[in-house]
C-alpha cells in the first residue's frame, strides 16, 4: 500500500497540495530520499546562515528546521494512536507557538540536523512496520477525518513543501566567502 498516493478519500482538502507534491513510488524510499536531500540542502549553511531569515517576520531556518522536527513528531504520533484503533478526537496544533516557545535559535545546526536524521531514520523503520491494515484505519484529528496512510503522505508532502521552500527562500540568504 506505500507504493501507491492515498485516495482522496483518505485525507481531507488541504492535504491534496502536500500530498501532489510526493512523486509516485515507494513511500519508504521517497522519505529516506527526502532525508538526504535535506541534510545535503542543510549542509550549505553555516551557523550564522541559519539564524537568518528571508524577510522580516519570519522564520529562520532553525526555526524551520524545528518546525519541521515539531511537525514529524505530532504527525508519527498521530500515526501511531490511529493505526492502534484510537477513535478520540486528536488535538491540531498552533505552528507559531510551537516554533516561538522551541527557542530553536539556542540549538546548533548541527545538533538540529542530526535531530532531523536519526528521527526520520527512526520513523521509517516504524512505517516499514504497518500493515494494510494499520494503514487503512482511520482516525480524527482536529475535526477532520484521515487514514494513517494519509497521514504517512502528508507527512512526506510537508517536507517537500518546505525543502522546496528552503531551497528557494533561504538559499539566496548564503554568505559568500
């Protein structure tokens, strides 16, 4: 079932845009592919690179970087709690909070991007583990409806979306030796 998108069934609206962006394949490929082409994306900023922001008001690329940490852990538990059978409503929550009460910026790059790759490393060794089954469940978050295997591509959507991002907002903002 990881070798194909989930239906539109699977996943509420304003998913489709994170979820249009994963190529067909293999899902556990595709976010162990997405994991490598961030941490190279990664590798060309130096520390001070990464306390910079593209525009005044928003987020550095720490603070993206922990944003995108925040976003696997609530997604991967939200995985979990479904593809276990729990029927609660799962709470959504405030990205801007989570990244203004992170305090990213005392964290190193370096320290957040191996964050990055041993959780990502650690979640697909758990996706390896679903079955159809699991997959399929389905569950309820923030008053909308979805499977775990929209939730897994979602997941994978939200990074695309923001490796893109970070690829061509923060780029530019490279110190030049």
């Amino acid at each position: 079932m990881l070798n194909r998108k989930p239906f539109v069934e699977e996943y509420p609206d304003f998913f489709a845009e994170y979820i249009s962006l994963v190529r067909e394949g293999n899902l556990i490929d595709i976010l162990s592919e997405q994991s490598q082409d961030l941490q190279e994306t990664l590798s060309l900023f130096s520390e001070e690179d990464a306390n910079k922001t593209y525009a005044f008001g928003k987020w550095t690329l720490k603070e993206v970087i922990g944003h995108l940490l925040d976003n696997e852990r609530l997604f991967v538990a939200r995985a979990v709690r479904i593809s276990r059978g729990d029927k609660q409503m799962l709470p959504g929550y405030d990205q801007d909070d989570y990244v203004k009460n992170g305090r990213f910026f005392r964290r190193s790059l370096k320290e957040l991007k191996e964050e990055l790759l041993m959780l990502r490393a650690a979640n697909i060794l758990l996706f390896k583990g679903f079955d159809d089954h699991e997959l399929m469940q389905r569950g309820y978050v923030n008053d909308y409806e979805i499977t775990v295997h929209g939730l897994l591509f979602s997941l994978a959507g939200h990074e695309k979306y923001h490796i893109l991002f970070i690829k061509q907002n923060y780029i530019p903002l490279i110190s030049k030796p």
